[in-house]
C-alpha cells in the first residue's frame, strides 16, 4: 500500500511534510493548551515554549505550566459529593 512512498522521490517529500507537521504540533502542544484553555499566562507559556521548547526541560516546563494554569493550579479536580435531594 505504502510502496509509493519508499520508491518515489514525491511519496518521500510528501512523508517528509507530513512528518514535519506533527512534530511542529507537538511542538506547539504547550502554547495550544494554554490558548485553548485560557490560561492567564498564556502569553509567557508561548514564549517560553518558542524560546526554550527545543530543551526537553523547557518544553516540559511550559507543557506542565500550561496544565497547571489551566486547571486552576490543581491536577486533580474532584467534583463535589452528589446528594440527593431526600437526604438533606
């Protein structure tokens, strides 16, 4: 199915673009979560996810700080106890 790909000189072009966009998306992944969920920081977790994201500590750094930021500064959320309305 994929043999296009190893035996032409545009099926690795195109391998080699679609390659190049997941990894700027991975890239990214700290900056798109802290836009998507309205991180109050979220232009310093851009900054530092484009300045030192190419470190695997900076981009750790702005993927955890994105989260936490997101999430109210917790990872674990719980939602209150359900009561029901006969047991109050």
């Amino acid at each position: 199915m994929f043999h296009w790909i190893a035996n032409s000189r545009s099926g690795f072009v195109a391998l080699l673009l679609a390659a190049c966009i997941v990894a700027m998306a991975i890239y990214a992944l700290p900056a798109l979560l802290a836009w998507s969920m309205g991180s109050p920081q979220r232009m310093a977790i851009t900054l530092l996810d484009v300045l030192l994201g190419w470190t695997i500590l900076g981009w750790i750094a702005a993927l955890i700080w994105a989260i936490m930021s997101g999430n109210g500064g917790s990872f674990d959320e719980d939602p209150p106890p359900r009561r029901e309305p006969w047991m109050r």
